[in-house]
C-alpha cells in the first residue's frame, strides 16, 4: 500500500431544498431569499390582525341577543342616598377620606357613592350608617 492513494468515492454535494410556505414567511428566510436574488411575494391579508373571520358569525347572534332583550344596567345610588350620605358626613365635619378610613373602604368608594356611580352595596351603605349614625336604608 505504499503507491499513490485513490479515492473511489465522489464529493458530495447537498442542496438545500425550496423553502416551505412556513419558512417563506421567516424573515430569515426572507432576507437570504433576497441577498441570493430569488423573487418575494408579498400578500397582504385583508382580515389580517383583526378577529373578522370570528366575529361575522357572532355579530348576527349578538344582535339577535340585543334585539331580545331589555337594556338591562346596574342599579346606581339613587339621588335620595347620596344626598344623605353627603349631608351626615358634611354633620360630623369629615372629608370623604376620613370617612373612608373610618369605615375602612378606599376614598374613592366614597366619591362614587356621593356622585351616584357606584352600585348599591349593602355592606358598604350598613358600614356608612354605623359611622355617621344615620339610617340611609329603609322608610325614615
């Protein structure tokens, strides 16, 4: 085996295959497809970030819903409560923020109340009663 040494086997030459439809869409893929010249096709989808195709379907039962029933909304304070509760605080010389500590809710539970935003909670109306010593629930 001292003679010249030959090869009986021939280089191998691997092609990479066409990109898939997913790896089209890879900006990676996108920017070799470019540097090596190759054509990019571009489509813009019209429903494309939106959820169109979902709600098409859905509107017609949503509005067949709202066609059914009633305008239903949450109860808020009536006019008669937040006047009350505005005139004991105003009585016993408290902010809404003392009043709020005292009854251990956040401030803005209070402003809500005196502006009629909020929803009715008995729990809350119960713990303003007891702090002011008014009775804001019931005949008077």
């Amino acid at each position: 085996m001292s003679g010249p040494i030959s090869q009986d086997w021939e280089p191998v030459v691997i092609r990479k295959k066409a990109p898939n439809a997913a790896a089209k869409k890879d900006e990676k893929a996108v920017n070799a497809a470019r540097r090596a010249g190759a054509e990019i096709e571009t489509v813009k989808k019209s429903t494309a970030g939106t959820n169109k195709a979902a709600s098409s379907s859905t509107s017609l039962n949503t509005r067949k819903l709202d066609d059914e029933t009633e305008n239903l909304t949450h109860d808020r304070v009536p006019t008669e409560l937040k006047k009350a509760i505005m005139q004991a605080r105003m009585d016993k010389k408290l902010t809404q923020a003392q009043l709020a500590q005292v009854i251990n809710e956040k401030p803005q539970i209070i402003q809500e109340y005196e502006s009629g935003k909020a929803i009715p909670n008995q729990q809350i109306i119960g713990k303003l009663e007891r702090a002011l010593g008014v009775k804001l629930r019931g005949k008077k």
